[in-house]
C-alpha cells in the first residue's frame, strides 16, 4: 500500500450536540473529520474542506497527529456549524441550526499532490462540490459517495447525478426512502443500483447496515452496544473505516466489501461511545481487531 492513497472530502466543523446523556459545544465534528481519522486506521488519507479563522489549530494538530495530510483544508471566514440534538430515539439527529459559513463560498483547489489518489470518499457535503472532486480526479480506482437529508431537499437532483457517477453509494434508511420515495429499503436499493452504481450501503443506525449489488445482497449486523453516548459521526466513521479497509486490501471484491462494511460498523460503533471523535482518541487497534472478531462469531450459526 502506498499511503495517502485515500482522498476524503467532507466538512470539518464545530459541533454543538445534546443527547440525553450530555451534550457538547463547539466541538471537533463534521463528516470529513469522523471519516478520515477512522480512515487512518487502516489507511491515512488526505482531506478535502474548508474551515475558518476561528478554528482552533489542536484540533488540526490531532488531525495530523493522525497522519492525515492536511494539505487541502483551506481556511477562511467562519467555520461551518452544526447544532443536533437526539432524543430517546438515538438513531436519528435532529438538526437544530446549519450554519455554513466558509462552506457556502468554498470551491474545490486540488493540491497537485492529491490528484493521483486512488481510493475517494466523498463524505457529506454539498453535492456540487462532490462533482467538482470528481470532476478533477485523474485516474480514481473507487469512489464512495455519502450524503445527507439536508442535501436530498435542497439539492436532490445533484444528489443523483453523484450517484450516476459513483462506484458505490451509502446512505441511511431514511434518506434512502426520502430520496426514492418508497418505504420499501429492497426498492430503494434498486431504484439506485439502475443509476449506475456498482453497489449501494444502506445505513440502519444501530441495527446494522445493508449491502446491495446487483442480484445479491449483504446484511452486516449492529455491534450490540450497551452504552451510547453520541451516535454524532457514525455515518462518517462507518464510510472511512470502510474504504480505509479497502484502500489497504487494495482491492474492492465481494468479500472483501463485506469486510471493509464489518470494519466499518466497528468503527462507528466506537465512535458511539463517547461525544465529538473523543474515544477515536484512545481507540486502538487492539481493540479494533477484537471487535471485529467479536462481530465474526455474531454472525455464526
Ligand atoms: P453523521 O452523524 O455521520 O451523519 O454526521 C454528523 C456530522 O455531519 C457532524 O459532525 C456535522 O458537523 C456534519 N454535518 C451536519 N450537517 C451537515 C451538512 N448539511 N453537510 C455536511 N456535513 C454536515
């Protein structure tokens, strides 16, 4: 594996988020942080963003502390801001307040030395800006794309077009019934494979994740948590734990999709366990491994 193979793109943002057991304030979040840190633990990748003056400089220095390379976070203006609050039904955030800030003016500038990347996530963002990177791309060999609600309403069309031009396409239950209008998963899932892409992860907060390819389909079960304290940033860290995996197998198969969608629920299941990407702070690979082995035998019988 060459490393920084993986180009991530996404927002980088300061988080204020409650849920029934804390809350935080302007706190490290945003989708391009989530997944490239639990990206780095298979594959240090590089990013894509925008911040603001106001963004404090530790929390670039943990990015980087990560092995992330930087490089391509711009800064200027404010930072992007989210507000979230989740209920007793954790699996779904409310947005209180998007402020956007730098993002609203940010345009796509590939540093020269990000163009070769091979393996691209792109993260939760504004769909245009999503083309723009796949637009200035060279020679990708896999690009998974995300997205989000707020988007599917304001830009959904854009939306679309991503997923014509992705090679596999993630995203949560809901957004796959609101994009497609069906609240039938098994129909959404194929509605969007006829788009183009090569395979599609829909997303079941807790309850796991789905994989559907053409004619074949791939249940990977939620690790059973006992304590959930943030669920903020387990879409981002499922998508770069997953093509971390990938980028380092170097290689995309069946099998090897499925395994990268089990590293992936590893990751966003630790990230669950405390607010902001602070038990990404501890998390090792130690631990990593053993829960997957754990996710393994869940799934004997
Ligand atoms: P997730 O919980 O995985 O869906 O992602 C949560 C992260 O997405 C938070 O850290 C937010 O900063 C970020 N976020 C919230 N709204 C948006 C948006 N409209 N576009 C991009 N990122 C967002």
């Amino acid at each position: 594996m060459r490393s920084h193979d993986v180009l991530v793109v996404g927002t980088v943002a300061l988080d204020s988020v409650k849920t029934p057991f804390g809350n935080v304030s302007n706190a490290l979040g945003g989708s391009a942080s989530y997944a490239s840190v639990a990206c780095s633990f298979f594959s240090p990748p590089r990013i894509i963003s925008i911040v603001g003056e106001d963004f404090p400089k530790e929390h670039l220095a943990f990015l980087q502390s990560k092995g992330i390379d930087t490089l391509g976070i711009q800064r200027k203006g404010k930072t992007f801001r989210w507000e979230g609050l989740y209920e007793f039904e954790m699996n779904e955030a409310k947005t209180l307040k998007t402020e956007l800030n730098s993002l609203a003016t940010f345009s796509i500038d590939i540093p020269p030395s990000y163009a070769d990347s091979r393996y691209v996530f792109l993260a939760n963002i504004d769909p245009a800006l999503q083309l723009d990177v796949i637009d200035s791309l060279k020679d990708p060999t896999l690009i998974v794309a995300d997205t989000m609600n707020f988007w599917i309403s304001s830009k959904k069309k854009e939306v679309l077009k991503v997923m014509e031009r992705t090679d596999i396409f993630v995203l949560n239950d809901g957004e796959a019934r609101q994009l497609f209008g069906t609240v039938n998963l098994l129909k959404a899932a194929s509605l969007a494979l006829n788009l183009g892409p090569k395979a599609v992860i829909i997303k079941k907060g807790e309850h796991g994740a789905l994989l559907y390819t053409k004619g074949k389909h791939f249940s990977a079960p939620g690790y059973p948590l006992e304590e959930v304290r943030d669920p903020t940033g387990c879409g981002d860290s499922f998508g770069g734990g997953m093509i971390g995996y990938l980028a380092k197998e170097g290689k995309h198969d069946e099998r090897t999709l499925r395994r990268a969608i089990i590293y992936g629920s590893v990751l966003a299941s630790f990230n669950a366990e405390d607010f902001s990407l602070n038990r990404m702070r501890t998390l090792t690979q130690k631990e990593i491994e053993g829960r997957y082995l754990e996710m393994k035998e869940m799934r004997e019988f």
